[in-house]
C-alpha cells in the first residue's frame, strides 16, 4: 500500500491554496489517515533532502567512533534521555509485554513482526531540541545537552535540523487538530517546550548485516507524534491500524510522521500508537551493496524525532474525544509521569522490563 504523501505547502501559505474548502479536505485527510494508518508521508518546503544529508553526514562520523568514545556521553542517570544510549540497553516492548506478545501472535502469519531475542542492537543519539521550561517537576527529562567532542558543527547541525522536522509536526499537528474538530492550536498548544527529541538511531550494518536481524523489535512510541527523514538503509516496518504489515519507503525529500502513544491518550484511541519494527531485509542488504561498492559508511542512521507533550501539562482526551465510550481508558496523568512510567519497561529508567 501507498501511503498518500501531503504537501504542507499550501498549508503553511495560505494564499498559494485553492481556498478553505480544499484546506478543511486536506486536514480531515491527515486526521483520517492518522486515524486509519498510524503514518502519514508529508513533504515540507522547509525540510530539504539537503539538510536531511548534512545531518546524515555527521551522525555517520559521530557512530563511526570507537565504542569507548562514544560511551564519554552516555548519561544513564538522566535515563538516556540526553547524549549516547549504547546498543543493548533498550528493550523492545514487545520482549517485556505479554499483553502484546499475545496481540502480535494472533496476527496472520505473513503480518507477524520478527521475534527480538533480546535488547536492541542499535545505538542512539538523544538531543533535545527547542527551549525548556524554566521550571518543571521532571528535571531528568529536561537535562543539559551533551556535546560530542571534536563535532564544532554539533549543536547548529542537531538545532537546525531538530527545529524544522519539530515546525512539520507543529504544521501536522495543527492539521491535524482541525481535522478532528478540534482547535487549531489544541495539540501545539500543550507542545510548548515538550521534551522533544532529535534522536537518531546508529546500527552498524558491518557487525550486524545479517538478513532478519531486529534492530528495533516491534514496539510503538511513547510520544505524541514521531518523525523521521529518509534513511540511506531501508529496513523500518510499520502495521496499520488493520494489522497489515507495511514496508516503509519515504520518497526522496519526504518526511515520515507516525502516531505515538501520547496522541493515542489524547483522542482517546481514535488515533492508535502505530507499531513498528526495524529489521535488515533484502531491501537493506542491496542498499548494503551499493554502499559498499561506492565506499560509503555502512552505519544505518535514522532521522528520527520524537515530538512531545510538555511534561507538566496534563495528558487526557481532548474535546469531544472526552465524550467516547473509550475515554475512561484514558484516565488523566501527567504527560512528564507517564513517559518515565514507559521509560522504566524499556529499561531507560532502571527496574529493567517491569510493567
Ligand atoms: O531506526 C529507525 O528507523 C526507527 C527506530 C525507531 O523505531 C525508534 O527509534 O523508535
Ligand atoms: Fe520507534
């Protein structure tokens, strides 16, 4: 299946559009396929294949380091949410989960994710990105940054990149909330200095190139709404709504959006957390080809970022979605206690795995 691919353009510049009808259709479709699929493609103006490639470009360096370098900035402390998370420290839900391990097993055979054996073999970079709140009860979510050494262009290449993937899902999310009959600013609203995450993934396709090997094994995000850039490495799965497995291909300057766990909270499961894996297939292994035939680096790096909730405001069903019959699912919590509730079960934040 084709994910149907939205350009903002007309979003963001009302005047280059064909007036509000049209724009209302385009909103109730990206509130539908929210819904429908948990994934969205969209193309922003203000996010070019070329940033996407600078960013690329310096991650690769960064992963390329010997593992001891790397590990100066690994904050397990602050839960991993700034700096370094070395591979086999985060867990798959679906390894802890047994709720979803019975959920997965009752999916046609041809749908069913790979099972992970274990932590994830991917490492990860967490940079926070745009400003934080001067006070707030969950400080460990909201560190300092840490800066690699010998990386002068780090923090202008992460703000760069991290603030225009945050400003399409500022767009999407304001879409979005018009499309489901909601204010305008009622997601953006409770955005405002959230936690959010530039936090690419680094898989090193040389130690671990093997087809059907998990690097992320099924699990959803725990955030409002994820993002991703194109990836040089093919190999991210995601399940729609209908349980049917989907090969991700995210055209060339196309940005990937992906319903989190936070956005499932808030329209009382109107949107559903999308579930995901990523797993080297045929598609990864030719690309491993091509990139070894043309000498280019054989780190597998995501451009992934987490968009979030502010971690003080409160996540509940919004609006009318306070109404649904779901709703009582969806008690009120704080958007800051719940993330560490989520970051414990995948061992971000001590007790290892416990639900
Ligand atoms: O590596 C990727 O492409 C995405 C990884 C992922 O699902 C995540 O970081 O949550
Ligand atoms: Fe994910």
């Amino acid at each position: 299946m084709e994910l149907p691919v939205i350009d903002l353009q007309p979003y963001l510049d009302p005047s280059s559009s064909s007036g509000d009808d049209e724009m209302k259709r385009v909103c109730s479709e990206v509130s539908r396929t929210l819904s429908e699929t948990g994934a969205l493609l969209v193309k922003d103006p203000r996010c070019s294949a070329q940033d996407n490639d600078r960013f690329i470009d310096m991650m690769e360096k960064y992963f390329e380091q010997p593992d001891e370098v790397k590990r100066l900035q690994e904050r397990p402390n602050l839960h991993y949410q700034v700096g370094v998370t070395p591979e086999g420290v985060e867990v798959p839900r679906s390894l802890v989960d047994e709720e979803m391990q019975k959920k997965l097993k009752s999916l046609p055979k041809e749908c069913q994710p790979l099972t992970p054996t274990g932590p994830d073999p991917k490492w990860r970079y967490m940079w926070r990105v745009g400003p934080r709140p001067s006070t707030t009860r969950f400080q460990e979510l909201n560190s300092e940054p840490v800066i690699p050494e010998g990386f002068p262009e780090w923090k202008e290449t992460m703000d760069t990149w991290g603030s225009k993937m945050i400003a399409a899902i500022e767009a999407v999310a304001e879409m979005a909330a018009i499309g489901f009959g909601l204010p305008k600013d009622a997601f953006t609203s409770i955005m405002k200095q959230g936690p959010h995450l530039l936090a690419p993934t680094g898989s090193n396709l040389q130690r671990h190139g093997k087809e059907g090997t998990v690097f992320a094994g099924y699990h959803y995000d725990l955030n409002f709404l994820t993002i991703h850039g194109r990836s040089r490495f093919p190999g991210l799965s995601i399940w729609l709504r209908n349980g049917k497995k989907v090969e991700v291909k995210v055209p060339v300057g196309c940005l990937l959006i992906q319903t989190g766990k936070q956005i499932e909270w808030l329209t009382a499961g109107d949107c559903i957390a999308g579930m995901h894996e990523v797993v080297v297939t045929k598609r990864t292994t030719d690309a491993i080809k091509a990139a070894s035939e043309e000498n280019r680096s054989l780190w597998r790096v995501s451009s992934t970022l987490f968009s979030h909730i502010a971690s003080d405001a409160v996540l509940k069903p919004l609006g009318h979605f306070s109404q649904s019959p779901l709703a009582d699912k969806y008690p009120p919590i704080c958007a800051g206690e719940f993330v560490e509730q989520e970051l414990s079960v995948i061992n971000l934040k001590g007790n290892k795995g416990e639900l």
